[in-house]
C-alpha cells in the first residue's frame, strides 16, 4: 500500500463492444473531468480509468476513450495497481471489492444520478435494474449537492457508509474538442439577430426527473403571450413516445403541435442541433438541478430557460413546475438577450468557472475526501 501522499487512483468506466460515445450520457465526461481533477491533486502519483462492467475489450476501451486525459486499464490490472478505486460509470463486482480491500484498498462510490428516482421507476415498472444493492462494503459515498435532498439518506440507507456531497465538475475541453468537427459554416455559440427563434428541448425522457413536458409547457405558455416569435420547435429525444397514446394526446392539446411550430426528434449533442437550428433552450428538472447541457448552454452565450436553482443567477429562471412563469422567462428572453447578451456571457463565464476540475477549490475538496479514507 502507498503512503497517502501518492495515491494511485481509479475511476470506473463502463466499456461496451463496438462504438461508444462520450456523449450518449454525462456520466462517461464526469469520469474524465474527475480524472483531470485527481492529477491535480498532491497527494494522487497516478491516475487511471478502469474499463469494466461491459463486454467490451481493452480494444474497445481504447477506441472509446482515445482522448483520455490519463491511461486505461482493466480490472485485473486495477486490484494490484491502485490504492483507491472510485466506483462511478461501471459498477464493481462485489468478489472484486473483497479482494481489493483485502489487499488494503479503499473503495467510494460516486453517484452522479437521481438513484432513489430510478430506483423506484425500475422496480415498479419492471425495467432492468440501476444500482445493484450488493451489500459490497463501501468506505465512502459521494454524491452531488443535486441529491441532497432525495438521494443522501437513501444512499447513507441502502451502502451502509458515510456519504459525502462534492462540487459538481465540468470543463467546455470535450464541447471544444466536438465543436471542431462541424462542418464548415456551422458555428456553435450564439448569434445575435434573428427576429424568431428556434427553439431546443433536449431532455432525454429516460425518468421523470428530466422530461419533454414541462419545456413543451413553457412553450405553449409562451406562444400564447406571443404568437409571433418562435419559428420553430425541436423536441429532441421524443420519437419513442410519439409510440404512446397518452403523449399524442397531451401534444395535440397544444397550439404549438396544432399550428406546426413543433418537430418531434431523435436523440443529439445539444452541439449539433444548436450550431445550425437554435437560438434558445428551454428545460426543466426535478430533483435534478445539475445538468451538462445547462453549462453547455451558457458556454455559447444561449438563452436558457430553467429552473434550476444550482446555476446562480445564470439563465433565465422560472419556479418548481411554473409553466407559465416558464412562458414569461422565455418571452423576457427573446426581448433582452440579444441587448444583454455581453453581461450574460460574463455572468456565465464567473459561474462556469467554478465548476473547473482544475480550481483550486475543487482539487482541495476532492483531495480532503480522499485523505479521509485513510484516517479512519
């Protein structure tokens, strides 16, 4: 075992076989941003990801996870290579954790989703399950400070450890590093100007806590205020439920399905549909107050109309389940953005840089947390 002034760190990943993307969820860009801090911090010596939980290969691994901030390796590697493992993307095997910790390793779990939401939807509507409850011995959660409130007790419940809220992270490096394979011509960041916007819903409708109803709502809200500018709808992530009658009759309800203002659409990087096809984003969270595509948003300077109350003042907020407050934040929006949109920028950018894997305050708390395994 190392001294606690060279750690040798991994995080989890879960690797499938064949193409993966690091934007089919956030979970897969938390993991490399958690890795960018780890190196920052002065008692980590090595930082790695650990491919697992999948049926993908270490090829695969590679092919995935090309750009990679620290190396790859797998879990046979990880029981003799590591002191800490940070159960995150793929979950651990429990023989797997009896032998690390036997070797003296400490293991976290670092939740990064609504798990009491999910948990109950997959146990009532028969899903395959989440979060396995193994009864592996954990020496510590983490979780974000979007689950306080839900998630905190249930996790304290159900692993038996202490849990721990830690900053929420995010770096624009993967947004960057996409956002150079645009065509030509295509641009992502706002652009001032337009006399009707196009506007984007971009929740994945996989669980209650993000879902297409409410930001449809604040449209409608909004149309009904002002029939005149919004150009377009772009409900992304909905094409399964086009299947479902409840939803068809909810939509057809709308003065914006009625008057053709709204396309129902697959599931893409905010990036794509934006740098062409956007000047606004609508969205709405329960329980969920931590998004990527709220910092995305900001980082192009787009209007974001929310109700997040983790984002400082950022965006355009409305309450809880408001629609219509939400319709009046959206048409506040068209009516000042474009004026206002130097003091948004920087307003954003102030709050952006906080949730930096490589600030001094995050590296700080992440390096406490670890030290704290090993005083106890």
């Amino acid at each position: 075992m190392s001294s606690v002034s060279s750690l040798r760190v991994g995080v989890s990943i879960y690797v499938r076989k064949g193409a993966q993307s690091l934007w089919e969820n956030g979970i897969f860009q938390n993991c490399l941003f958690l890795a960018m801090l780890l190196q920052k911090s002065p008692i980590v010596d090595n930082v790695v990801l650990v491919a697992g939980s999948g049926d993908g290969d270490m090829q695969d691994a590679m092919n995935f996870l090309q750009d990679s901030p620290v190396p790859v390796i797998d879990m046979a590697s990880a029981i003799d290579e590591l002191d800490v493992m940070i159960e995150m993307s793929a979950q651990l095997a429990k023989e797997w954790m009896i032998n690390f910790k036997a070797k003296g390793g400490k293991v976290v779990s670092m939740r990064v989703g609504n798990d009491y939401v999910i948990d109950i939807e997959r146990m009532l509507f028969d899903k395959p399950s989440a979060l396995l409850i193994t009864g592996a011995s954990y020496d510590e959660v983490w979780t974000l400070p979007e689950y306080e409130k839900t998630c905190m007790p249930y996790f304290s419940s159900t692993f038996r450890a202490p849990v721990r809220i830690m900053p929420h992270l995010w770096s624009p490096v993967i947004l960057n590093r996409a956002c150079e394979k645009l065509p030509e011509g295509e641009q992502f960041g706002y652009q001032p100007g337009r006399k009707r916007w196009r506007i984007g819903i971009f929740e994945p409708n996989m669980c209650m806590v993000k879902t297409s109803y409410m930001p449809m709502l604040v449209c409608e809200s909004a149309h009904r205020l002002n029939p005149d500018f919004i150009e377009h709808i772009f409900a992304c992530n909905t094409l399964n439920l086009k299947k479902q009658n409840t939803f068809n009759l909810f939509t057809q309800s709308l003065d914006i399905i009625r008057h053709g203002l709204t396309s129902f659409e697959g599931r893409y990087p905010i990036w794509q549909v934006v740098s062409s096809y956007c000047e606004a984003i609508v969205c709405h969270q329960w329980e969920n107050a931590q998004n990527y595509i709220y910092y995305e948003a900001l980082y192009g300077g787009y209007p974001l109309i929310h109700n997040s109350h983790l984002i400082g003042d950022c965006g355009y907020r409305y309450h809880d389940f408001d629609c219509e407050e939400g319709g009046q934040s959206l048409v506040d929006a068209y009516k000042m953005h474009d004026e206002n949109l130097a003091s948004y920028r920087e307003q954003a950018n102030i709050f952006l840089a906080t949730l930096d894997p490589e600030a001094e305050c995050n590296v700080r708390c992440y390096t406490e947390a670890l030290e704290s395994l090993f005083k106890a």
